[in-house]
C-alpha cells in the first residue's frame, strides 16, 4: 500500500487535495475493479463444483463489487474534468452519483441473493464441500480483507465518502464469505438449511449497506445542511476582520469536493462604500484561506448611533428569548430625526417553524414592540426567514401608531 501511494502522491500536497484525492480514488477503484473480477471467477467455479448457492451468491456480489469499482474510478475521473459552459461549478458531484449507482447495485445483488436464499432453503439440495474448497474460500477472506484495509486506509487519507462506502462494501463482502465458509462445514455435516440460511444473510448484510450509502448519496445531491463546526468556524473568522460587527446568512454549497461560501456582514453605516467594500474583500479572503473555499460576503450597513437602537436590539435580545420559534435576528435599523420612529429587522426562525406559524409570529412581534416602545415607532418592516434554507424571505410592513 505505501509503494503504490509514494508512486502516485503529489508530497507537495495533501492527501485529500483535489488532485491527489482524485489520483487516491482512482487507485481504489482500478485495484478493487481487478480483485474482485479474479474473486468472482474463483468463487464462481468454486460454487459451480461445489453446488453451493451461498458461493454462488458470494460470487455474484464479487461481479457487483466489479462493476461498482469500476464507476469509483470512472467517477473520480470524471469529477476531477474542468469547469465549462453547462457545468460551471465543475463536475464534482459524479462522486456522489457514484456512490448512488454503487448503492442501487448493492441493493440489486441483496435481493437477488436473499431469493436465492430462500428458495434454497425451500429446495434443500446437499453440498459438496472437500478441505481444498473451504481452504480456497478462505483464501479468498484474506484478500477481501486486505482489499477491505486498503479502502479505508485511502478513505480515511482522501476523506471521501464514495471510497469509505466501498470499503464498507468490502467489509461486508468478508463477512458475507465468512458466513459461506459456515454454511459449507454446516453442509459437510449434513446441515443443508445452512446454506440457505447463509446466503439470508449475506443479503441483508449488502441491503444495509446500500441502504445507508444510498441516502448519503441522495443528501449529498439534494444539498445538505452545512456541518455545524464549519458554520462556527467561517463565524470566527469573518468576526476576527477588523471593521466587522456581526454575521449572519451563512450559507454552504457543495459541489462533490467543491464548496462555496456566502455570508452577509454588518458595518458601521457611517463608513464610505469604498471601505465597506474594502471589509467585505478581507472578509472573503479571509474565509477562503482558512476554509480554501470560493467565498461571496454581502455587506449589510448598521446605524449604532441612532437613539433608538441599542433599546431596540435589547427588547429584540428577550424577544427571541421568550419565543420557542425564533432563534436569531439581524439587519437591525431604526430611522428618523424624532419619535415616532420606523424600525426594521429580520427574525429568523427555526427549519421546523412551518410559514403559516409566521402569522402568529408576527402578532407576538408586534405586541412586543408597542409593549415596551409605546407610541416611539410609527412604522416597523418585519422579515422572517428560516436559518439555512433557500425560500425567499417573507417581509410586511405594518404601522404602529398614528403619525404626529
């Protein structure tokens, strides 16, 4: 394993870097696609002389395990082609429709299995199973169980999911083979059941897996939710820039091993727009040398001098406080020279807070303001938007007291 990745690792660069993650993928791929051809061919002659349905089983998923190889190292060929008109972003996300096609052939195999299992165990046949045949199949254990180190090793080095899924799949190909091994001594004893039992669960072993490995796959596509200590981190950092008074909208987009950042920032409105926009430029370089990702920050300017701003965030502070629903709030302004004043800002709620709850929220808003500001604000502009999600902000405008 170590000769192989001294002949394809750039050492200038880590392992998980783009290129050596592509180089790391295609190795997996390449050596899994020709150990599990040469398992299949041995496994299958083994369950042919053998008339073991579970070997014959283990051997079919050995073609699967081919097949599902030979798109990890496609996949990661592909992924790594450069940008272009129809596809701006790259073409990063094959690695996740790889491991989708590598699920669905898992889950393909299971229940051809299982079926064969069960009619196995409905038409009992003997097996022939000499020393040589179990010495051979296990034989076979090893070097699943090196292919099955092999793929986790580079997994782990390339922090891909698509190789952590294949070594999953050979993990449970040694289990499967272990069960086979079983199911031949149990038929050398004369227990035929065993071996239909055997090939049962196999079955359900490759069903899991594709299971789990299939809805990654599909999260992956669909866009998941960013993980919360990347959130936390690009948080930190675009605080750190010297002229930033807060951040909020951080949103993640993942193209396979592409991501791409965008953030708003609070600035003092008192500043020109060629230092706000000076602020923003450090607060995306700053993001893109820590996270080495392509970052967009939108400035959103704050007016902290306007009498009524600091008692407006503080009765906002206990708002949210008090309400399950909200867990956030940002782009806070109060306007005007003299009472009564217009105020605006955004409330941000909870992913599970449904849009025919912001009625409700809104009320409670509301009731709040004229509680504690009285007939202060004529006018208040009220946004509400659920944290990370992609549906347009729902905003009203709505007068408090009577203008003077």
């Amino acid at each position: 394993m170590g000769f192989l990745l001294r002949r394809i690792l750039d050492p200038n660069s880590a392992p998980d870097h783009p290129e050596n993650r592509t180089r790391i993928g295609m190795l997996e791929g390449w050596v899994s696609t020709l150990m599990s051809l040469v398992l299949c061919v041995v496994k299958g002659w083994l369950g042919l002389v053998s008339g073991s349905v579970s070997l014959i089983a283990d051997a079919t998923n050995n073609l699967t395990d081919m097949g599902s190889s030979l798109v990890v190292a496609l996949g990661f060929q592909w992924s790594r082609k450069p940008s272009d008109e129809e596809h701006p972003f790259g073409h990063g996300r094959i690695e996740a429709v790889a491991t989708l096609v590598l699920s669905i052939a898992l889950l393909v195999v299971g229940f051809e299995v299982a079926k064969s299992g069960i009619v196995r165990l409905i038409n009992p046949k003997p097996v022939e199973a000499p020393l040589w045949i179990m010495v051979a199949v296990g034989i076979t254990v090893a070097l699943k169980f090196w292919l099955a180190v092999f793929a986790r090793t580079l997994a782990k080095l390339s922090k891909s999911h698509v190789l952590e899924a294949d070594a999953w799949n050979h993990t449970f190909d040694v289990v499967s083979t272990l069960l086979v091994l079983v199911a031949l001594a149990g038929s050398h004893l004369g227990w035929m059941a065993m071996d239909g039992w055997a090939a049962i669960l196999v079955a359900a072993f490759i069903v899991v897996t594709g299971v789990k490995f299939a809805r990654e796959a599909i999260d992956i596509l669909l866009g998941k939710k960013p993980v919360q200590a990347e959130v936390e981190s690009i948080q930190q950092v675009v605080e750190g820039v010297e002229g930033v008074l807060g951040v909020h909208e951080i949103m993640v987009h993942q193209y396979g091993d592409v991501k791409m950042v965008s953030f708003h920032i609070e600035v003092d409105a008192g500043l020109t727009l060629i230092v706000a926009h000076r602020i923003a430029e450090e607060a995306e370089e700053a993001v893109e040398i820590k996270m080495q990702w392509r970052a967009v920050a939108h400035v959103d300017p704050v007016d902290h001098s306007h009498p009524l701003f600091e008692e407006l965030r503080t009765v906002l502070e206990r708002h949210i406080q008090t309400l399950p629903d909200l867990i956030d709030f940002h782009d806070l302004r109060a306007d005007g020279d003299a009472p009564p004043y217009h105020v605006s800002f955004d409330l941000v709620t909870g992913m599970e807070t449904r849009r025919d709850q912001y009625e409700a929220i809104y009320a409670q808003t509301l009731a709040m303001l004229a509680t504690a500001l009285g007939d202060r604000v004529a006018t208040a502009e009220i946004g509400i938007e659920a944290s990370v999600d992609s549906a347009p902000m729902e905003r009203k405008q709505f007068r408090l007291s009577a203008p003077s």
